[in-house]
C-alpha cells in the first residue's frame, strides 16, 4: 500500500456556519466522503474523521472541530496521530482572491491572509503543504471580508460554486494517487 494523504477541509463547525462561504473546505471533504463512502464518524485530534482508500492509495478525511483560526492545532494533532509529515498533507479552503468558482493548486507559501492556513503554518513551523484553493470572490464594496465570509452563498453564485467543489475533490483524489493537479 502506498503512503497515506491526509486532506483536510477547513470551516467552522456548527450549523450555523454550515453554509458559509468559508466552510467549502468541510463541503469538499464532505462530497469526497460520499463520493467513496467514506463515513466520517470518528472524533479524535479535534477533529471528525474518516479514512478510506483509491487504488490501493490510503487516505484520511478531517474535518477540524477548533474554528478557523485554530486549526493549526487540529492539523498538528492529526498529523502526529496518523504518522504523517507536511508532504503527506493536503489542506482543501476558499479563497477570496480567486475568482468565484475557480481552484487553484498551490504546493507551498504563505497564507495569503487566510486565518485557518496561517493558524496551520504557525503550528507547523513550515508552509510546505499542498492545498487546493476554492475561488470565492471578493465581498462586494463596502462590504467586510470576514462577515462576507461567514454569510451564505448567493443562490446564483451556487451556480459556479458547485461545479468548483466537484473539480476540487477530483483534483484531491489525483493528489492521493500520486498524480499531483
């Protein structure tokens, strides 16, 4: 069996953040989960988990409980439990200075302002992990980055944010076969 991925989703937990623009994270890790009848029904490292395989290809699906800005934490834990390093991981999130319905692979570097990343290289120590970059957009003028990330979709922007998530999670799948997107 070839080495274990680890892919986490980022968002808030609770049902009031459930549909949030900053939860597409926990949507992409959710879609993959069905996807290949993954049930993520265990609780540990902070975080709600589950673990499957493609291919012979092992994966672990984590969706952290500590809030967005802490997420370094849950990732640390995970990383030690399941005996992986930061090239094993793969860390799924919006991203605000992406267009709308767009994803974009990125290897390593800074956080670009996204708490949940910026929380993960601070407990790292390092920002060279993989992450797949779900566009958002940017909040209309006049508007707060931050309480337009915690609002809910658009029912047209879902439109391009669906199709988005989809590309996001078979490009998370290449990743856990070895074929870097």
């Amino acid at each position: 069996m070839a080495a274990a991925v680890l892919i986490v989703g980022l968002g808030n937990p609770g049902m009031e953040y459930a549909l949030t623009r900053h939860n597409l994270g926990f949507w992409a890790v959710d879609r993959m989960a069905r996807a290949h009848r993954v049930a993520m029904s265990d609780s540990k490292y902070h975080s709600v988990l589950g673990a499957g395989s493609l291919r012979g290809w092992k994966f672990t699906l984590a969706k952290p409980q500590t809030f967005m800005n802490l997420t370094g934490k849950a990732v640390r834990a995970l990383l030690r439990g399941e005996g992986l390093g930061p090239e094993n991981l793969l860390v799924m999130h919006d991203d605000m200075d992406i267009a709308l319905g767009r994803v974009k692979f990125k290897k390593s570097g800074g956080d670009a302002g996204h708490h949940g990343v910026g929380s993960i290289i601070h407990s790292l120590g390092t920002d060279m992990f993989s992450r797949l970059r779900i566009g958002v957009g940017r909040p209309p003028s006049g508007v707060n980055g931050a309480d337009w990330l915690l609002d809910s979709f658009l029912d047209h922007e879902l439109e391009a944010v669906e199709p988005a998530v989809d590309e996001a999670v078979q490009r998370a799948f290449d990743f856990v076969v070895g074929n870097r997107p």
